[in-house]
C-alpha cells in the first residue's frame, strides 16, 4: 500500500473549511491503496478556532495525526500581527521535512485554503523528493475583488500585499505539482490561461464530497441554546456558512422574492422566520451583520435573523437536517462552487439553491431536484423573483431533492476519495 502525506493546517477538531475535504476522504483512502498520515496545525496555534470534538469521530482512530505547535496569537497580536503563516509556517516546515526524512512517503497531498503554507511543496519536494498534488478549493491568485471593485476583506492594501505574494508564489509551486485537483473547472480555466506551460492533463476537477453519516451524528445532537426555535408553530428556513459581499446579489434575489409574497400572501410571508447562522469568521461578538442590511433594503428585515458569529460543524448541520427548507447561496463569482451543496442536497429538507446563472453546480442542484433560482449580477430577473416567492409560500410542503443523484452524480464522500486516489497514483506513476 502507498503512503500519502496530508498536509493540513487546519485539521479537526478545528471547524475550518478547508479541512473537509481531508476529513471526508480519510475513511475511504486505504480502500483505494493509500495509507495517509495528516499533518496539521496544533488547535491551539489557529486564532478563534470553532472547535467540534464530533469532526474526530469521522475517521478511523488509528489514522496518524502529526500537531504542529506554532507561536500562540496571543502573544503576537501586541506587536501588530496574527497571520498563520508568520506565526506557524516555520514549524509546519520543520515537522513535515521530519516526517519525510524519518518514514517513507510516495506522495505529498497540500490541500488548504492557507496558501502561503504551498510553498512548501517545492522546497520539501527538493530535500526529499516526493512529488506532491495541490488541491486548488479556491483561486490562489485572486481576481474577483479587483476585477469587480468590491471592498476585500482586510483592506486593499492588505489584499494587494497578499495578491503580490501570490503572483510571485504560485508559477513555481505549481510548475512542479505532478498533479492538480480543483473544485471547479474555472479555476483550472485560469490557471491555462495565466501560464501557457500549465499542463491539463495533470488536472482533475473535484467537486467537494458529502457524507450521510455526518447528518446522523448532526440530528443526534442537541444543543443547550438552540439557534432556530423549532416547534414554535412557525415555519423556520436555514443556511449557514459565510455570507460576504459576493452573496449580496443572491440574497437580494432571496429578499425580492420574500417582499413579493408578503405583497401577494402577507398572512403567509408572517409565518416565516429566515435564520443565516455563521456568517462572519470573526469570533463571537465580533462579527457584523452582512445579511440584515441587504434585508433591510428590501423592507423584510423582520422576517430575518442573522447569527455572524461561526458554530461547530454539526451544530450548523443539525439545524439544516431539521429545518422546514433549506437556502442554499451562491456566488456573483461564476467560477464559485458552494461546498455546502452536495451535503444539503443529502439532508434530506427542502432546498431552494440561489446560483449565479454560470455557476458549475447549476446542474447538480437541477437533476437531483431543488428549486433553483439563478441570477445574473446586476440584473433583477422577474421569473426568479417569482420562483423564490411560490417556493416560500409553499413551505414546508416543498419536495425535498433525490438523495441518489448525489451517488449516481459521484459526489459522495466515497466517490470523492477513488478519483482523489487515481489522480495520486497518476501523480506518482508520472514521477517515476
């Protein structure tokens, strides 16, 4: 059996992003010939980490999980810096160059949305030479706020430092990938049209997993100050996650639609309570509000509750397996993938899924069956307006999707995993 080498800053317990693809592969790998080891970042060193002790129950405990300890944000913040990789890279370096020194690995794995921590791969490639495969979950370089002109988070000149690095850190990284993975093929796109050298072939588009056993912990829980009020007699709508600038043309299409039924059915609009839990990643009582406003705008804000502050991650699914319907919330960035898709497609409730009209996952949210309003930037389209609004009126008796196309599609957690490790044993077959 071959031996990958996970490199994953943010690792479970941590409630990341980043780290779900990782999570969800683990317990699928060794049927596929691989045996993997993670290398993570020790909890302790990830500023205002959510925390979910459920996340290590997903994967088989005999899975190796290498912590390394950076310096503590506490003690950097005074002197006016917290990044991740000022704070941990070094020994993020220190720990993976150990492994591959003291045990025998065929293949390296970088997937995180920390990208500073890529830069690795070339160096411990050099002193080991163990080829490695990047998984691109989101663009490296990225365009979207310069290219549309919205405000990025951390302020511009902080986001034109890091696109800076970026632009210096990348064609070397990936010249010497022996394979890509990417959750959408528009990133890929880019990556062809920016550098006339990058090879498509060593490219793989993979779209995130799901896992129904996630959704059986989830429903199991019970949480000591519910969120979503549910019994209450009112109809409870939910979606959770992050909810930045580039959502604001799905949640306003989402708003339209609810100022259109209160206009229509006004006794039917009062009945609803939309609930958006995690959308900030700052800590609790931290984050602003970035959905009321937009509610706001379009005279609904009443019917909304907004929760910025970010959940553990069964939590966040445990409201979703037991809501009346689900929104699901794309981006103006038609190159944008919502992660959250595939698993709200399992959980079984109704979904109303908001994509932007070149969205890739329009057609996964189509065949497996939720309602699907699609809107174009800037444009206020009146069938999806009206599309939102019956869906609305019509909760809770909307049909809930066809947990199966996510099988038949290969969207599971499993099927993720086989094409994952085919894209390994090709990496390491073309290094040899």
């Amino acid at each position: 059996m071959r031996r990958v080498l996970i490199a994953s800053p943010h690792f479970c317990p941590v409630n990341a992003a980043d780290m779900q693809r990782v999570r969800l592969c683990l317990p699928h790998l060794r049927e596929n010939g691989w045996d993997p080891t993670v290398l993570a970042l020790h909890p302790d060193t990830v500023e205002h980490a959510v925390i979910d002790p459920l996340l290590g129950q997903t994967y088989p405990a005999d899975i190796p999980v290498v912590r390394a300890k950076g310096i503590p944000p506490r003690l950097t913040r005074p002197l006016g810096f917290g990044g991740l990789w000022w704070r941990a890279g070094r020994a993020f370096d220190r720990a993976g160059a150990r492994l591959l020194r003291q045990e025998r690995f065929d293949l390296v794995f970088f997937s995180t949305t920390q990208f500073d921590f890529l830069r690795l791969a070339p160096r411990w490639l050099h002193r080991s030479g163990v080829p490695y495969v990047l998984d691109y979950q989101d663009p490296w370089v990225n365009d979207y706020y310069r290219r549309t002109g919205t405000p990025p988070p951390g302020g511009r000149l902080r986001h034109a430092f890091a696109r800076w690095r970026a632009k210096r850190q990348e064609p070397r990284t990936l010249r010497e990938a022996s394979a890509v993975v990417s959750v959408s093929p528009a990133y890929l796109a880019d990556l062809a049209r920016r550098y006339p050298w990058f090879d498509a072939q060593r490219a793989t588009v993979l779209p995130f997993g799901a896992s129904a056993g996630d959704f059986a912990l989830a429903r199991a829980l019970d949480p000591s100050s519910p969120l979503v009020p549910l019994g209450d007699g009112r109809v409870h709508l939910v979606s959770t996650g992050r909810a930045g600038p580039d959502l604001a043309p799905a949640l306003r299409l989402l708003f339209m639609g609810l100022a259109q039924l209160r206009r229509s059915r006004p006794e039917a609009a009062a009945r609803l309570r939309l609930h958006f839990i995690g959308t900030s990643y700052a800590p609790a009582g931290l984050g602003r509000p970035s959905v009321l406003p937009v509610a706001q705008e379009c005279d609904v804000a009443e019917l909304v509750r907004e929760h910025p502050a970010r959940v553990p991650y069964f939590e966040a699914l445990h409201y979703l397996s037991r809501a009346d319907g689900i929104l699901a919330l794309g981006s103006d960035d038609p190159g944008y993938t919502p992660s959250k898709l595939s698993p709200v497609l399992l959980a079984g409730r109704p979904v109303l899924a908001l994509l932007g009209a070149g969205s890739p996952a329009l057609d996964l949210a189509c065949a497996a069956g939720a309602t699907v309003a699609a809107f174009a930037p800037g444009s206020q389209d009146a069938g999806g307006i009206s599309t939102v609004a019956r869906w609305l009126g019509q909760a809770p008796a909307n049909p809930a999707p066809d947990p199966r196309v996510i099988e038949a599609r290969g969207q599971t957690a499993r099927a993720m995993t086989r094409r994952l490790a085919e894209a390994f044993a090709a990496a390491t077959d073309r290094r040899n």
